[in-house]
C-alpha cells in the first residue's frame, strides 16, 4: 500500500490501517520515515499514559478496565502492551495479554502488543514512535503498559505524560518501589488487589516513604508542586477504576494548569531524538573492520596488557 493511502486510512481511524502503520515504523520498512513525517501535524491531541508495577499485580487487567470504562464514557483509547522479546521468534511473548486483546473488537479501542527486542529499558525503542501513529489516528488516550519493574524499566517515566505504578498489598512492593526508584517516577500509585490481607500496612507503608520522600506533603498545598498519592483498587472486580481515571485526569489537569505539559513533552522528544542518533552511529560505527579489530585485542585486555579503556579509545580515534 502506498503511504499516501496508508496515511488518509489512518487519519480515517481504519485499524488495518494503524496496524500497518505501526508494523512498518516496527520493523522500519524503506516508507516508515515518509509516513512519520506524513502524520506529524496530526500529532499532540492524544494523551499517553504509561502503567508500570511488578509482574503478577495486575497491570493488564487495570489497564483493559480502564480502557472499557474510558471507551464507555465516548473516549477512543489505545493500548500499547510491552512485552519481553521471544529469544526463538523475535515477536512479543504475549502471556495473559491475550485477554486484552478481546477489547479490540469494540468500536473505538486499539490493542497492539510489542516486543522490547533487547532493548534495555521497559520501553521498546520504537515504541514512543508507535504511540504518534496511534495519536495521528485520532485516539484520545494512549496507554502503554510495560513488563516488569526495575531500574531500567524508570524509561516508562521519559515517554507518558502521566505515569501509574501498581503495586499490590502482600509482596513487599512499596520496598521494591522505593528501591528501584519509583517513588521518583510515580505520579500516583494504584495498590491493586485491595481485597487481599496487609492492604492497609502496604497503604500506609508507602504513605510513609511518600511523606519522606515527598516532605511538601505534610505542609500548606503548593499549586505549582505535585504531591503524588495512592488510590487502592479491585480492577478484577471493576472497583476503583473510576477513581484511577480521576487520578489521570487530576495530574492532566496540574499539568495543564502549571504549563508543565508541553517541557514534558518537549523533553520527551529530546529522548527520542538522542535515542534514535545513538542507534544510528551504534550501527554506522560497527563496521567489520572495527569489530575484528575488537575480536583481535580482546586477548590483550584479558592478559592485563590493555585497558579496555584504552581498547576502547583506540576505536574510536
């Protein structure tokens, strides 16, 4: 299909269209710049949310409630699900996101399912990119979830304007959420599962590593600082999804009120910017001459006779 028709189907929300669209920014097809370039004025409508927590604490589950409770309010919402890289396929290992996919028979909703494909944050690289295709055509939200909490999952912070953490009450996840960092990224955390034993401890455990560090919290409110907060939730169960989305629109509208939106935004394309350039000289770079220049002083570095600093200065002159 030629680009030109591929864009006026997207602009049209036809979803053959965007799943094109997507696959070819994926696997960078020869067009994937032309269509990016063909949908950029179409872009900074849509509202990105990222959904990030521990395996097990029901990210797709909240995730594809939202999405109903969204699309039932007249909302057109697409889902980006990240997933671990298949080491046999290269395809994304879909596990219990298959039952989200059931929503993308509704009008108005979109699933796709990435892969990382080795890259080292939650957030495949091309996945920011996939997310202007979705906006280009016209949904409202898109929420992207990512696999996993860790430190080099914190990326999920760099491409939303929103970021929710889900956590749990009987895994000891406000300990881990303070020791990968985030406390730092949440702008609110959702403690899902609240039907299960330790809810109020986990609750008021991460009220207190909020008030430490978040110390605005326990003073006179500052319209120009957010304070984030935790709202507890049966997504299972369909309760509390409508005091989660309050807390998307809550943090939209500090965003908005406070022009902070757009530096947010701004700084997110610097990322992908820096991002994209990095690749491309990563590639450039590693010709075969340098690669067997490597292979052939590695031995040295081994018997202490080189650095690997200096191997690595030697490379690049």
């Amino acid at each position: 299909m030629a680009v030109t028709d591929l864009v006026e189907r997207l602009f049209e929300s036809d979803k053959r269209a965007v799943a094109r669209a997507i696959s070819a920014v994926e696997d960078q097809e020869n067009d994937h710049l032309k269509l990016l370039t063909s949908i950029q004025q179409r872009l900074g409508r849509a509202y990105r949310v990222g959904v990030t927590g521990p395996p097990g604490a029901g990210k797709s589950t909240l995730v594809s409630k939202l999405a109903r409770f969204l699309n039932d309010g007249g909302r057109r919402v697409a889902i980006i699900a990240v997933d671990p890289t298949s080491p046999f396929t290269g395809g994304a290992l879909l596990g219990d996101r298959v039952r989200m996919m059931e929503l993308s028979s509704r009008e108005g909703i979109f699933v796709r399912s990435m892969a990382t494909r080795g890259s080292l944050g939650g957030l495949s690289k091309t996945t920011q990119l996939a997310a202007d295709v979705l906006d280009a055509a016209g949904y409202d939200y898109v929420f992207m979830e990512t696999v996993g909490v860790g430190q080099s999952e914190l990326d999920i912070a760099e491409a939303a304007d929103t970021t929710v953490v889900v956590l749990t009450p009987e895994s000891g996840d406000s300990v881990q959420a303070m020791k990968a960092g985030l406390m730092e990224i949440a702008d609110f955390f959702v403690l899902n599962k609240a039907d299960r034993p330790g809810v109020d401890q986990s609750y008021n455990a991460i009220s207190t590593i909020l008030q430490i560090s978040h110390p605005q919290m326990g003073e006179e409110r500052d319209s120009e600082i957010w304070s984030p907060f935790i709202v507890k939730a049966i997504a299972s169960e369909n309760r509390g999804v409508e005091e989660v989305v309050k807390g998307i629109e809550k943090h939209h509208n500090y965003l908005t009120s406070t022009n902070k939106l757009l530096p947010r935004r701004r700084e997110r394309i610097r990322n992908v910017v820096l991002d994209i350039v990095a690749e491309k000289l990563r590639r450039s770079f590693w010709n075969e001459a340098r690669l067997a220049e490597l292979e052939g002083k590695l031995d040295l570095v081994l018997a202490n006779k080189l650095s690997a600093i200096q191997l690595a200065e030697d490379l690049t002159r």
